[in-house]
C-alpha cells in the first residue's frame, strides 16, 4: 500500500469522482436514513439534511447575469436546481448556501476578484472560484483572513464533506488540525 502524502491526491482521478445525480440520491438516502456520524474529536451527530426549494435554469441565468464573468461547474448548478441550499445537522453546522446567499455573504473583496462564498463548514467560510477552474474550492479559516486553496473540484469538496462528516478534512495531517 502506498502512503497518501496529503489529501488532495485522494481526489486526482476526477473519473472516480460521483456525478451530480450520483451526489443527490447519496444526499436524498442520507436524508431518509438520518445515520449518526464521527465529527471529529470524539463527536457523533445525527446528520440531518434538510433540503431548500429547487432554482430554474432561467432563475440561476437571472441571477448570472447580474454577476458577469462568473461560470459555475455544473455539478454545482446541477445541485442548486435539486435543492438551492442544504442544511446539514440539526443546528445548520454545515449549510451550502442558496445561489442569492452565496452573493449575498460573500465578502465583497473576494466576490470582485470572482470568489462565491458557496458554502459555511463549522466556522470556516468555503469559496468557489467561478472561473471554470477544475481546482475551484478555497477556505477561509472562520471567515476571516486569506483565502487557502483546497486544490480539489466543488464535486470533490462534496464528495470529501460527506466522506468526512464535515470534520475539517482539509487540515488533516496539518499543524493546525489539533486547533479543531
């Protein structure tokens, strides 16, 4: 067996990766099952989801064009059309915004250089570069401070976050981990 020099490398082959339609039924099973799940630190949680109104293709292109420039994967608007926002755990620990939150709470430094803050885990703030990047997904540490690439796709951000429970798997294996 080969050791794993960090993370990302778990998600290099895209292939691997699960499509939109493959993310929501996992999403929609996980919803009906409620399962409890490792949060890290020794936590379990029951992992509620609660899903939000869908959004029309003519909805998210309105919306667009308010925003030139930015281009969203299509796995993500995939899933806006499904559920426009996500909710996970009782307490919302980890939301996906709504595609009007997501341009609403984006700082505004960041969405003028074309980051969507897309998504909130525990208390970091998740941005998406929407430049058609395969590499897209950014985090900032509690929503303060620079912008840390997580070098992996929306859909491998997803994929991770369910793996994972939400815990922060992006400081596996760093420094920092013990601080969560």
């Amino acid at each position: 067996m080969s050791k794993i020099e960090n993370y990302t490398s778990l998600f290099d082959n895209i292939d691997e990766m699960l499509n939109s339609e493959q993310i929501i039924e996992v999403l929609k099973t996980l919803q009906k099952k409620q399962p409890e799940i490792y949060c890290g630190k020794g936590e379990f949680k029951k992992l509620i989801i609660e899903f939000k109104n869908n959004i029309s293709e003519k909805e998210l292109s309105d919306i667009l064009k308010k925003y030139k420039g930015f281009v969203l994967p299509q796995e993500y608007r995939d899933l806006l059309k499904f559920s426009n926002g996500i909710c996970f755990f009782e307490y919302g620990d980890a939301l996906l915004l709504s595609l009007e939150e997501a341009f609403d709470l984006s700082d505004e430094e960041w969405l003028e250089q074309g980051y969507l803050k897309i998504a909130r885990a525990n208390e970091d703030d998740i941005y998406m570069k929407c430049d058609d990047s395969d590499r897209n997904i950014y985090f900032s540490a509690e929503g303060f401070g620079e912008l840390t690439p997580l070098n992996m796709s929306f859909t491998a951000f997803l994929e991770a976050s369910l793996i994972s429970g939400f815990s922060y798997f992006w400081l596996w294996g760093t420094k920092d981990y013990d601080l969560y």
